[in-house]
C-alpha cells in the first residue's frame, strides 16, 4: 500500500450470539483514501461487524485497532476522528434541522457558534436552508437521511462508517453523496461503506469487500473481482460467490402464483 496510514485492522474477529457464530474470524486492513463496498446477504455479519469497530457491542473475539489503537483497551479518543451514519437512526424529532447539528457538534466539542455558521452553510448546499428551522418530525425520509449524513461530517471525521446511507434519497442527492465520498477519499478521508444496493457499491467503491457466513469471501477492486469470477456486474459476483443463483427461478414462481385463477372469486 505504500506510504499509505493503516487506519483499521480487524484480526481474527469473531462474534456469536446465543451459540450462534456471525463473525468466524474477519482479517482486514484498510488504508488511509480508500472507499470499502463492504457486502454481503442478509445475517452475513455487516452490521455486527459495524457495531463492533464503533465500540456498540462488546464481547468479541480477536482484535480491532483504529488509527492504531487497540479499542477494547484505548481511551476511546479514536471516537473523535470517526463519523456514522446508522442504517436505521433515531433523530430527535422535536428538534429543528439547526438545533439537531449543533447539538451533534456540541457533542463532538465543537464551537457553538462555528457550529451553527457551518451548518447552515451544509445545510444551505444540501437545499436544505429554507426548511432548517423547521421540525425533523415535519422532514421526508430523504430529508432526514441528508441531515444524518450532514450530522456524521461535521467535526471533519478521518474514517467515516456508513451503513445503508442512501436509504430514501432521489437519484439527484445519491449522485451528490457519491461525488462527496470521492472528493473526501480524495482529501485522504476513508470511508467504510455498507450496503445491499449493487450498483451503488460498485460505482463508489475502490475496494469491495464480500463477506459470506461471517467470514471474507471477496477482497478486492470491481475490476479484480470481476476478472477472477468472469461476471459483469457487481449483483452477478455476489450472485455467484455467495451461491444464489435461484433468483430468476423464484421470480418466475412468484409471477405463476399470482397469476393463476383464484378458484374462490
């Protein structure tokens, strides 16, 4: 990799619940610029493995080290230099669009008033500034997904976790947070990225990461994946490394179930 900073390793990770193994030992290292596509079916582990670099969920195997500590055993000043954005976050409703980021900057030790003159200034460009003293109870999906992300860049994060981040957004917005996490790759930011949508990973990836039964299964760029398992699209390795090949199958069935005569009618 260079001269490039290891900002995450995850060794030998494991996790279960209730006897169950969802992580079965992940090996990682991810550097400083790099955007992970980090996929896989649904149960494979993502989020686990998510929660776990976060600091949400304890007792796990192995080791996880962020920007070279040890967080099972650091001060948890790492959390400083890290954003999220959650797939399903709860966003306090009450608030306004400006007292929710000030609040989000405050937490992170922000100056107050920078705070609310850099807000206004995100919000403005994510068309958000007519409506940014308005309630979040009162916002779209997609309105409130773009004050979570606004939320998670604030304090300038180095390592930024995304999970399901375009959850709700027209195509206009998804192409704007595409070019962002681009231009912060290329400011030496490094996002980790998870998500279900194919297509989306594999446009804003530079490295793609398949996870199977809590293991990797896939580690590579789109065009390394692509070459090694002869596929041309990012749905069709998955389709083949994880073994579904049953898709068109069941969507066949599912259409001749709905179309037969309803003997009752």
């Amino acid at each position: 990799m260079g001269n490039k900073e290891k900002v995450l390793s995850l060794q030998n990770l494991t996790m279960s619940y209730s006897g169950k193994n969802v992580l079965t030992g992940v090996n990682l290292d991810v550097y400083s610029g790099q955007i992970i596509g980090y996929i896989g079916p649904n149960g494979a582990g993502k989020s686990t493995t998510l929660k776990i670099m976060l600091g949400l969920i304890n007792g796990y195997g192995g080791k996880v080290e962020i920007f070279g500590q040890d967080i099972a055993i650091s001060d948890q000043s790492f959390k400083q230099k890290i954003g999220y954005v959650p797939e399903n976050a709860e966003v306090y409703d009450t608030l306004t669009a400006m007292e929710y980021l000030t609040f989000i900057g405050e937490l992170y030790g922000l100056n107050r008033e920078k705070v609310e003159v850099k807000a206004e200034r995100l919000l403005e460009e994510f068309g958000l500034h007519e409506v940014m003293h308005s309630r979040i109870s009162s916002f779209s999906k997609g309105m409130r997904q773009k004050v979570l992300i606004l939320s998670s860049l604030l304090h300038n994060p180095d390592l930024l976790f995304l999970d399901e981040p375009l959850s709700g957004l027209d195509a206009n917005s998804v192409m704007i947070i595409k070019d962002l996490l681009e231009e912060l790759a290329n400011q030496g930011k490094t996002i980790f990225y998870s998500s279900h949508i194919m297509d989306v990973v594999e446009k804003i990836s530079t490295r793609i990461v398949l996870l199977v039964n809590g293991q990797i299964a896939a580690d590579g760029t789109f065009d390394e994946l692509k070459e090694k398992s002869k596929e041309g699209s990012l749905e069709g390795i998955f389709n083949q490394l994880t073994g579904f090949d049953q898709h068109k199958h069941t969507a066949k069935k599912v259409v001749s179930i709905v179309m037969e005569d309803d003997d009752n009618a």
